[in-house]
C-alpha cells in the first residue's frame, strides 16, 4: 500500500480508499456478509481510509462500516459526512437566508443540524470520534461561520481529529478556508469528469487542502462489466437519472460510452492489467489526489483496486487515453459545478 498526506495537514491516509456509498442503498443487491468481509481484507491489504456518510441510508452505511470494523476501529482512519437533512421534519424551521431564493430543499449545515448530525453518525458507527467529518454539500442558505463554528465545536470536544468539505467549488472552498481549519475536499473526479481540474483543485493546492476522490470508476461504467444488454434493477439511480449533470448511461450516451471503455479496455491490456487498475492509476497520477475512494462490497474487489499501484501511466499513455476519451458522451462542460444547475442525487 502506499500512503499520502491529506493535503498539507499530518493526517496521512491510503491512496486506495474503501468507498461506503453503495453500503446505503440505491445500487443494487449485496450480501452484508461480503461487505464484512471486504471490511476485514481491506484492513489486511493496508487500506485504512474509510468513506461513509450520515445520507448514505440515513446511517445504514454506518452501521454496516461499524459493524465490519468491529475491535479493528484503531486501524482504520474513518470518514463520514453530514449537514444532509435525515431526521423527520428537520427542514420543516429552516429559514431562507437573507437576499437568497429557496436554493435546494437537501442541505441543512446549520449549526443544531451540524452536531446533531456528528452525534448521530458516532452512534451509528459505534464509536466516540471519527477521524474526519465532512459538510456533504454546500449550504448556500446557511452562513458558513455558522457552519464553521459547529465544525471547530466538533473538534474541541474530540468528536474529529480533523474537519473538511465535499463537493466545494473554489470560491467556496476558499471562503470556508478562512473559517475553519479544513483539510480536505471530497468530489467526483474519473475519466469522463474533470471538471475539478479547471479551479477548485487549483485553489485547494494554494490552501493546502488534500483532494479526495470519489466514482474514480465512473460510477461502474470503468469496471468494464457492462455491455449493451445491461440494464439496472428498480432503486439503482443510474437506471434514470443525471450523474452529478452527466448522462454518461442515457440511451443515446450509454452506447458511445461503451465503445470508449473498449478502447480503454485495449490499452489496459497493452499494460498488462484491467481497466479497473487503470482508472484508478489514472486518478492517482494527480497528484494532489489524496486517496481514491471505490466502492467496494467484495473482497475480490479490494485485491483488484490495490493492483492498481503497479500501473505506471507514461506520458505517450496519457495522451493516448486523452484521444479516447474525446469519444466520451453525456459529459457535462468542462467548468466547476454550478450551485444552482448540479442538485445532490440522494444519498450522494
């Protein structure tokens, strides 16, 4: 395994993340067995980061990752995030903030909801602190002071070792940087989005942030199982919606798409390996990329994600893998998401 510092802080992290999201729900069948089990392997492998969130069920994926840690939690360096409303008639007293229209009815980084939140995750995750904590999404209806002052609450009482972000554009980033002792941003970077490239992850090498990584396998589309008979069972959101405002497995995307991960399959295996450990590789050759974070519920999958350590991407890969991709389809434009055009999917 190899090891990188989240940003400029001392908090240091495995470069292969254990991603929690599809541990919630929405993204078809697993067997709670296998994940236990994956918990474990990934613990043998090296991998010590953890990613889960308060939405991610309502605490379900929590449970799950507590439940796979078990007396192991010393090892494990675990994230989860909140400021996502979960609790019943929690929205029903939230105020519109002054000068701003009602923006988006699924964030709440409010204070009350901040500490609530955390409270709730430890108790979830059987534990008395986590060793990061997230603001999920961005609250624009809510002053980030506010929100600062729960997070540098959270700290004080031991809660957190350290305070981050997810899914923060760089202006954003960079006004919660001067309110809170943030050393991480979490956001979707893979192949078919770069968005982040273009100025937030500029901003957050000026500020020291470290980048977490997630869908660095575009959501499945990089594991190259699929083919044009696949189809996704009833609750798996990529059956008909926008990924964060790309529609990479619409009907008229899905197809294009495929034949670009062909082509990507052809150079993985010039490399000698899969286009899994490829995609990954290709994640982890930014540099500022902390840790890639893949959702996992087999152990098979960890052994495969680690191989991709062993991928070295030169520059005449690189730029083949540039042409592919210029096949790609349903990518959005290559900007920073917008607040008022990219809501959060549930659970995301």
């Amino acid at each position: 395994m190899e090891y990188r510092h989240m940003g400029t802080s001392d908090l240091e992290v495995s470069v292969i993340g254990f991603g929690c999201w599809e541990m919630g729900g929405g993204y078809g069948h697993f067997e709670t067995s296998e994940v236990i089990a994956a918990i474990d392997r990934a613990l043998d492998l090296g991998i010590t980061l953890f990613d889960t969130a308060r939405g991610y069920g309502a605490g379900a994926s929590e449970e799950l990752l507590g439940r796979g840690l078990g007396a192991r939690r010393q090892e494990a360096i675990v994230v989860t995030k909140g400021a996502l409303p979960t609790r019943e008639g929690q929205m029903d007293d939230k105020p519109t903030r002054p000068g701003l229209p009602r923006f988006n009815p699924n964030r709440d980084a409010r204070y009350a909801s901040v500490i609530a939140d955390c409270e709730a995750s430890l108790k979830s995750l059987g534990t008395d602190y986590v060793d990061l904590y997230l603001i999920h999404w961005p609250d624009p209806e809510t002053a980030f002071e506010e929100t600062a002052r729960a997070l540098q609450d959270l700290l004080a009482a031991g809660k957190a070792r350290y305070v981050g972000v997810s899914n923060y554009e760089a202006r954003q980033l960079r006004e919660a940087c001067g309110m809170a002792p943030l050393v991480a941003n979490q956001v979707g970077y893979n192949l078919f989005d770069r968005r982040w490239e273009y100025e937030m992850m500029p901003t957050a090498r000026e500020l020291g942030v470290g980048i977490m990584s997630y869908g660095p396998l575009a959501h499945g589309l990089l594991t190259g199982t699929f083919n044009a008979e696949t189809t996704f069972e009833e609750g798996d959101w990529r059956r008909s919606r926008p990924i964060f405002g790309q529609t990479l497995f619409s009907a008229d995307n899905f197809g294009p798409n495929l034949q670009v991960v062909d082509r990507l399959k052809q150079v993985a295996a010039q490399l000698g390996t899969t286009l899994p450990r490829l995609a990954l590789a290709w994640v982890l050759s930014n540099e500022q990329v902390a840790v890639a974070l893949s959702g996992t519920r087999r152990p098979a999958e960890l052994d495969e994600n680690v191989g991709a350590l062993d991928v070295a991407l030169t520059p005449e890969v690189q730029q083949e893998i540039a042409e592919i991709m210029t096949g790609a389809a349903g990518l959005a434009a290559l900007m920073p998401y917008s607040e008022t055009a990219v809501p959060a999917p549930p659970g995301s």
